[in-house]
C-alpha cells in the first residue's frame, strides 16, 4: 500500500519535471530511464543472469546505493538501503528494508521511509539509527523539501513489540535541522546524519556531511531531547580542498582488543574513528585521532589525512559505507555499497544495479595506526567441503589448479612463505601511488618477488581472469608489501571499467606470514590481504568464467620460489531478498 502510493507520488515528480532534475546528488539523473527501466527489467529472468551473486545482499531487481540505518533490536539485524523501486539507475529513493537472524539470510520488507511529508516529499536520503538508552531505536535521515533543499528528519518504530520494526513513523516537528540564512549551510549540501552520541553533559550530538567552498565539514549539533537541535559554532572537523563529505561515520574504538564499543563510549582506552565519503573522488577515507569532549572537537593524529595519502577502507569498489555497534555479540560491524563497474546499457540488460559488501567486523590494529576489517565470523556457516592445498612450493613462472571447490562461488585463505628476499626488487621512492604501481607492475609484467596470488574467475584456457595478487619490494631496511587486484583481463566485454586497483599492505613480510582471503562470487571479488589490514574489492563480469566455467588458480610470475598452503571452500547460496 505505501509502496504503490509512492509510485504515484513519483509519477508525479517525473511530471513536475525539472525541479527533480535538478537535485544536487552525485548521481546522474537519467530521466527517460526512469520508465522505460521499469519496463525492461519486468522481462528479467534472475535464474539465468550470470552476475547475480549468490551470498551478497542484493534485493531481486533494480537500483540500490547506501546501506542505511543498520541496526540490531531485540536479536534482529536490520538492514535498509537506498533504493529504486522504479529503475535500474539512481532515482525515487526511499528507504528498503530487510532483517536477519545472522548476517548471512535476509527477508524483505515493505519499504520503511518513503516520500509522505513536505520535509522529505522529493526523495529519503541517507540516514543512520541510534538506539536510545530506553533501548528504542530512532532514525534520522536526510530529506529533500519542496524547494530542493537538504533537511534532517527523525522516524521511529510505531510498534515496538514488532522485532521486525515493519513501521515507522515521522515526528510532525520535522525537519529538526533545516539550512537557514543565519547558519550558512549550504542547502545542496548538507545531508547523511550519522548515529548520534551522548556525552558527559547529557547531551545528544550528531554530526552531518557538508561543504563550504571546497573544505569538507563534518556539521556538528547537539540536544537535549533529540527532538530540538542546536549547531555548534564549529564543526566537528573539516579539511580544505576536499570538497562535499558524503556519509560520514564517528564511532570510538577500543585500543585493546578487537571488541567494538558503542558510540558514546570515551576515555583513555579509547581512540576515534572520523570516516568521509568524498563526493569528488568516490573514494572513502578515515582517520584515527582523538575526541576532545570538553572542546567537542575531534583531532586526526598527526599524518592522518582525507586523501590518497591517508586510510582508505577499501582501495577498490566500495562507497557510502556504515558502521553499527553489534551489542549481542560485541562487535562494530561495516556495511558498504559495491557500484556496478558496468555501462549503465549493461545495468539494463541485467535489470539491476548495486550490492552491498560482506559485512565486515573492524577494530583498531595493534599499531593504534590503521583499523583491521575481517568477513563476520557468519560468513562462514556457508563453507561446504574444504579442500585443502597441501603445502607446495610454486616455483617461479608457475600455475597451478585448485581443484575441486566452485570457484564462481567460493571462499579462499591462502598463505605465502618466502625464504629468500635477497632479489626483491628496489622500490623507486616515486612510486607512491599503489594504484598506479599495480597499474604499471601488472600481473603480466614479470618481476622477481611477485607477481604471485590467485587468477579468480578464471577461464580453462586464461582468456579470462582476474588477477589478485603480491609483490615484494625492498626499500630503505625494510619490505614494502603491495597488493593488486588486476581486472584488464577479467572480461572480454569492452565496456567495463576495468581500472587496476592497489593497496601497500602494512606487514613486516620478514617476521609476519602473508596471506591472502578472497571473497569470490560470480561477479564480486572482494579480496582481504595481511589478515584484514588491506581490502580491495572489485566488480567484473566475465564472459566465459561463468558458474560450473569458472576456475581457480594459484600462479607464481615472479623469479623466485614462493611456498604456498591454504584451504578453500565452496559457499552454500544464501537466502536473499
Ligand atoms: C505490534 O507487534 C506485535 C508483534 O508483531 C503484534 O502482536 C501486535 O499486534 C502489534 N500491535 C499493533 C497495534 O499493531
Ligand atoms: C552549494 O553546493 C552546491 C552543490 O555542490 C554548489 O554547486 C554550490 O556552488 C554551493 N554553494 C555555495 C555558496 O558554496
Ligand atoms: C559507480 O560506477 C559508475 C560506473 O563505473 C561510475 O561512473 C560512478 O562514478 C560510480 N560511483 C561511485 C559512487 O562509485
């Protein structure tokens, strides 16, 4: 009912025309796609399509973006998301829901927040749930007005003996946060609220992503009772020339251990985590710093920066992410979108678009200089029948099969000794961009220690692969651990991007063992090296590597020996949607 009353509502919109069009948003508005996707992706077969996944969140069709608002009440993870009811491309967004018992199995729901009061009428935007010390959840979300303006707006659950949380309800002093004259937020800018803190003084803080100029803000406001907001004089952080913070994230985490904390927890066994999803580049950054209570400022240690010299989740495919604080099992756990890599003409030949990553659990490194992100634990109930790879030496220029696992739908650990450093190649100190460095140093160009990794998504005869994969460098006294995830070969369709993604790996390859987890699924591979200290995901869309095609292979193309052992596991299908 609510779902086909916002069909009309967005009938409408398209009607009243340009005023949709011109949104501020990071997505392309495709008008004329709007039906004519809705008509086309009605004819799409999901059984047949190769690059629907099998274990990642997706719903049946359509567009989706943002995780939103996860939370865990009464035993039930929730998850809702951005979404298109309408299309394969960006539009019409309203809230979508879905539960889980674990993580793993989800079940949908109606949609939760849609279009149906002024301060949201043209669209529900990202927003994040805060659990309230009675132990009720509310929401607050970005809304857009009538005139196009960004406003913050609170819901919450009008049952709440219903574990499913199936209704929520807007407060009738919406919007609680709206730019003015007198508070100079930029309206085109100003939204993504994320879970909200208390501090010492009782009082209720936020913070919204924001620009002015081209210096992202972290907008910062405080209350009393949730309901009525003040801003503060300063924002929580900002940093010039890094232009609109999209989704931003701010939670503590504990500098002992890997249990995660809730977000209002401070003190001196804690440090903060400030996140930015930067508009301008589509890339995520963190930093780690402190959280000055008395001052309500937050500090990055020194060296800690929203750029590509600084912390990325994920240095692939992966966006607009989410942390929640897991209170039944004491974690702090990571949503994040994974775009599509394709043309938007293949979007609508497969009818939908988006997914979002495994979650993940994430604490704070031992170095107190990085956070550590590891699939949750319950990932793994879908692992069917190990196959063990009994530990081999892979001599240089070698590969070999890793028989006996379905590797379109698979789960991979895999560790690699190296006795021998004396040949590693010399880091040029200009090479400081990963990326770039995995671009040049392909998995093609041989080197001596490295490439050596996995060729995923394979085809028998390698016409097709993705290459995720180690080099060795020496620098200075030291080893310098670099991680690629090659796509140039992953299709032999043309119009993907095929962009080569890199990560440095943070491990002392003489001391530490290095490793490798790879998350495969048909279209997906998101890839954990050092034991979760570097992540890179990475859509494709092979052509001849599909289901019962696809291949697994460990390869050495470097000169010298690597010893390799692992396991590997073929995943269960898991009940999504
Ligand atoms: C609230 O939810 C519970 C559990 O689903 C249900 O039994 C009850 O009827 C609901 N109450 C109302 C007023 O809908
Ligand atoms: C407000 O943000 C919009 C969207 O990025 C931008 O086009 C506009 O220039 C900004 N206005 C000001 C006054 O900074
Ligand atoms: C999503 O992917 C498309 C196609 O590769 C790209 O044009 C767009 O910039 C991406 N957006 C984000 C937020 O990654």
């Amino acid at each position: 009912m609510a779902i086909s009353s916002l069909f009309l509502y967005c009938f409408l919109c398209l009607w009243l025309g340009h005023a949709v069009l011109r949104l501020e948003a990071s997505h392309h508005v495709y008008r004329s796609l709007q039906t004519y996707s809705e008509l086309t992706s009605s004819h799409h077969h999901p059984d047949t399509e190769p690059y629907r996944t099998g274990y990642h969140f997706q719903p049946p069709k359509n567009w989706i973006n943002d995780p939103n608002g996860p939370l865990i009440y009464k035993g039930i993870y929730h998850l809702f998301y951005q979404y298109n009811p309408k299309g394969v491309v960006w539009g019409n967004i309203v809230w979508a829901h879905s539960t889980s018992t674990d993580l793993v199995n989800w079940t949908p729901h109606d949609a939760a927040i849609f279009p149906s009061q002024p301060s949201d009428i043209n669209g529900c935007w990202s927003g994040s749930a805060t659990i309230l010390p009675s132990g009720k959840p509310v929401i607050l979300y970005t809304g857009i007005n009538p005139q196009n303006q960004q406003v913050q707006n609170l819901a919450y659950p009008k049952n709440l003996s219903d574990p499913f949380l199936r209704e929520w309800v807007k407060v009738p002093q919406n919007p609680l946060m709206a730019p003015t004259q007198a508070n100079h937020i930029n309206a085109s800018s100003f939204r993504d609220p994320t879970t909200a803190w208390l501090g010492p003084d009782k009082r209720w803080r936020v913070i919204i992503g924001s620009k002015q100029n081209q210096r992202g803000l972290a907008i910062l406001y405080r209350s009393k009772d949730f309901l009525s907001w003040v801003k503060a004089k300063h924002p929580l952080h900002s940093a010039k020339k890094t232009g609109m913070w999209e989704c931003p994230d701010f939670f503590p985490v504990s500098i002992h251990g890997q249990n995660g904390l809730d977000s209002s927890e401070n003190g001196p066994a804690v440090k903060h985590v400030l996140k930015a999803s930067l508009d301008n580049t589509k890339h995520e950054y963190y930093t780690i710093g402190t959280y000055n209570i008395d001052k309500d400022i937050y500090i990055p240690d020194k060296g800690s920066v929203e750029s590509d010299s600084g912390l990325r989740y994920d240095y692939g495919k992966f966006y607009a992410s989410k942390t929640f604080f897991d209170s039944s099992k004491n974690r702090r756990i990571l949503w994040g979108w994974i775009n599509e890599s394709s043309s938007v003409e293949g979007d609508i030949k497969k009818g939908w678009s988006g997914l979002q990553a495994i979650p993940r659990t994430l604490w704070l490194a031992k170095s107190g200089k990085q956070l550590v992100q590891w699939p949750v634990q319950e990932i793994e109930k879908l692992r069917g029948k190990t196959v063990k790879l009994p530990s081999t030496v892979l001599k240089g220029g070698s590969v070999r099969e890793v028989v006996g696992v379905t590797a379109a739908q698979a789960d991979v650990e895999i560790t690699f000794g190296i006795s021998d450093f004396k040949k590693a190649e010399v880091l040029d100190p200009s090479w400081t961009d990963p990326q770039l460095l995995c671009g040049q140093k392909s998995a093609t160009v041989k080197g001596s220690l490295g490439p050596f990794g996995l060729y995923v998504l394979a085809s028998k005869d390698l016409k097709e692969y993705t290459a995720v994969f180690y080099r060795i460098f020496k620098a200075n006294n030291k080893y310098v651990v670099l991680l690629c995830s090659d796509q140039s070969r992953s299709s032999l369709n043309k119009d993907n991007d095929k962009t080569t993604y890199g990560a440095f790996v943070k491990v002392d390859p003489l001391r530490e063992k290095l490793s490798l987890r790879n998350l495969i699924d048909h279209s997906i591979v998101e890839s954990f090296g050092g034991e979760g200290k570097a992540c890179i995901t990475a859509r494709v869309y092979p052509t001849l590597a599909i289901d019962d095609d696809a291949h697994l292979y460990a390869f050495n193309y470097g000169t010298e020996d690597v010893k390799i052992t692992g396991s590997a596991w073929s995943l269960k299908t898991a009940k999504i949607n």
